[in-house]
C-alpha cells in the first residue's frame, strides 16, 4: 500500500514540473505604404504624411520629434484605405531635421525622417549686438559686432550665408564682407586714433539692421604745465589764488574728457603739503585756492592720477601784516591784541587765527588758547579759575609773527 502512494506522489510531482509554458501571441503586421514620399520641406510650408494600409485606421498613430519637440498624432482622414497625417505648424516651422513612426499598440509599422530648410525667399531678419560700447583711442581697443540672421520663423541661415558690415566714422564709410558659421557672423571695429563716434550696421539679402554705435574716448593725459595768477601776491589770508593748467591732452593729440580729475599739490616752505582739485573742461582744469596768512613760498604741482603730472610753479607771498599792537589791562589778565591792518593798512578781514601759549617762568609749557579776529581785534582773558596769581611768559603768534612777554598776573578776577 505504501509502494503506491510512493508511485502516485512521484506523477503528481512529474507532471506539475513539466507543465508546457505559455508562449505569447505574435503581433501580426499590417501592411502599410507611404502614398507619397516627403523627403524635404521649407519653414512654414503644410505639411502632410499619406499611407495606404489594410489595418484598423483608428488605431493608428504618428509619432514626430524635432527641435520644437515630441508628439503623437491621430490620423484626419480615413477613408478606404487611404490614413491622412496633418503635422502641426508648431513642428513644420522650425528648421532642420524631423522624425516619424507610424505606431499601432505600441508598435512600429514604419519611420522615417525629412528636412526642414529654412524660409529664406519669404523674409530676412537681422539680430545684432555691438559692445562695449566705447573703446579707447589708440587702435589696440575695439567693439565687436555679431550678428545672426533669421527667416521669419526665427531659424538662423544657413552658413555661409553673406553679411555686409557697414561702419563709419567722421567722413570714411567702409565696409567689409563676412559669412555666417555656426548661425553667426562677428567683427571686430578696431578704435580709432581720434576721439568720437563709430557708427556700424550689417545688410543681409537685402534688409539692413539697426543703426548701432560705439564712443572712442581719448587715450590717458600725458605731461602738461599749470601756471598760477591772484588779483596781489599778499598773505593776506583772504584773496583767492587760481591754478590753471593748458589744454591737457592724449598721446595722439586728443583732448582729454571733460571732468577729468585734476589734483594739485602745494608744497610750502616748511614742508607742509596742501592739494585742491579741479576737473577739465575743454581740456582745461582750475582749481583755486586761499592765500595764507603769513609769508610763505609755494610750489605747485598737479596731477591726472596714475597718468599724467605737470611741471612745478613756485608762488611767493609777501607779508600783508608787518606789526600788530598788544595792550595788557586787568593786572595783565585782559590781552587785547590789534587792531590788524593789511598791506594798504586797511583792517584785515575776519577770521585770522592767533595762538597765546602760556609757559612758566621757568620754561615749562602751561596751557594754549586759540582766537580769531573780529573787526581787525581780538581780545582774550585769563582770569583768576584759569591762572592763579603770578608770574608767566606769554607767547602770542599771529599772521607769522611772534610776540613774548613776561608778565605778572594779579588781582581778583572772581567779585
């Protein structure tokens, strides 16, 4: 008994190990014939794909790709057995190459591809670009103007496609002939020696771009000279001094450009530096000044900065002031100084500086009080808070002069 369910068990597990698989269905092709072959076409043109088939029409598809993109199509016609495939403008519009299958489920019955060359005959335009747009004097600076020509539908030209470049400057027109490469066209506008404008425009089948342009600037100021000029040579601390330069200009004779910054450095007799700036007009910078308030020798000095300098001009100040009074009241507290009178012994302008250094009488400096002149004097007062009773060495300077006295300081200030 045990034998034959052994033997059962062994067919049950020899016929389930050899089951016959299941083999999938082959796709039965249907025959289909391209009706009219289309191997080329131009921009903008309709265009249709014809096939004559024995298979169920409304199932069938077509699939294009090109630049514009990827789609599937329902056929627009068919009746008999002719299936009519419209492609969309979006896709016949744009130039170059565009693929096709005829699918049904999923599978491919037929493909192909044809070109879409562009529309030239139907218009022509001009993309441009000029930069920078302005360049240095001098032949070692340029623009460069590229240009892409297009049909109507935007699709660049072919190459080798002739451009014609038109540029101008003062009274020479030039042009020059290039050809398109990989969709463009470029040159180069090389700047000129004189300063002004270079106007450029490109022609291409017939239609001409905008007009562009580009600004060639003088190259950097070279060497120059500046003179100085005042209404008198006085210290007087009050007239105005003028420096002025020629006309600053390039390498190659240009005339720098207005608002160009000129600095001009003063140097006085004690090494001290002052500067004041002006900016060309005309190629022409000033800048002014105040006199000092003492005598003094100037050189003068300018500069267009990381360019150009002038020679040096030397200015000399005499003293307008020769003398002044100082008069000590108020048990020598009260100090007034003046009046000061100027070179055609009129009183000096308000303003003048004057500087009291205190010391001891042992020369040990105190303390300094600054003033300036109103109405030709000035006053100053030390009193009891701010120097006790004593003797002191008072320094007083003014317009370059220096006076000193020892003096005893007394009284009660305070009441």
């Amino acid at each position: 008994m045990r034998i034959k369910i052994l033997i059962i068990l062994s067919l049950i597990l020899f016929g389930c190990s050899n089951k016959i698989e299941e083999q999938p269905k082959e796709f039965d092709y249907p025959k289909i014939e391209p009706v009219s072959e289309i191997s080329s076409s131009v921009a903008g043109d309709a265009v249709s794909l014809s096939f004559k088939t024995d298979a169920l029409k409304e199932n069938l598809k077509l699939q294009i790709k090109n630049a514009y993109g990827n789609a599937i199509l329902s056929p627009e016609n068919t009746e008999d057995q002719l299936v009519i495939f419209k492609i969309p403008k979006n896709f016949t519009r744009i130039a170059g190459p565009c693929r096709w299958k005829v699918l049904l489920n999923g599978h491919t019955l037929r493909e192909g591809k044809f070109d879409i060359a562009t529309n030239t005959p139907k218009a022509t335009y001009i993309e441009s670009y000029f930069g920078p747009r302005s360049v240095t004097a001098g032949n070692n600076d340029f623009s460069m103007l590229t240009i892409s020509p297009t049909d109507a539908y935007d699709n660049p030209l072919d190459d080798g496609t002739e451009v014609t470049v038109k540029y101008q400057f003062q009274e020479n027109i030039e042009e020059q002939k290039i050809i398109t490469e990989s969709f463009y066209a470029f040159y180069n506008v090389r700047s000129t020696l004189e300063s002004g404008r270079i106007l450029v425009s490109s022609e291409c089948n017939g239609v001409t771009s905008k007009e562009l342009a580009t600004i060639v600037y003088p190259s950097n100021a070279t060497d120059f000279t500046i003179s100085s000029s005042s209404a008198h040579d006085f210290a007087d601390g009050n007239q105005i001094i003028t420096f002025t330069s020629d006309i600053i200009k390039d390498e190659f004779g240009n005339m720098v450009t207005n608002g160009t910054l000129v600095t001009f450095v003063i140097k006085n007799e004690n090494n001290a530096h002052l500067y004041t700036i002006g900016t060309t007009i005309n190629g022409i910078a000033e800048a002014k000044t105040l006199h000092p308030d003492k005598a003094s020798k100037w050189e003068i000095q300018a500069f267009v900065t990381g360019a150009a300098e002038s020679n040096i001009t030397e200015y000399t100040f005499k003293a307008a002031i020769k003398d002044y009074p100082v008069h000590f009241s108020k048990g020598n507290r009260n100090i007034a100084i003046g009046p000061f009178e100027s070179f055609m012994k009129q009183l000096i302008p308000d303003g003048l500086l004057l500087k009291l250094d205190i010391y001891d009488t042992k020369g040990v400096f105190i303390t300094s009080k600054k003033t300036t002149t109103k109405n030709g004097v000035c006053n100053i007062f030390l009193g009891e808070h701010f120097l006790k009773e004593g003797d002191y060495i008072l320094k007083i300077k003014a317009a370059g002069i220096t006076k000193e006295f020892t003096k005893n300081l007394h009284g009660d200030t305070v009441k």
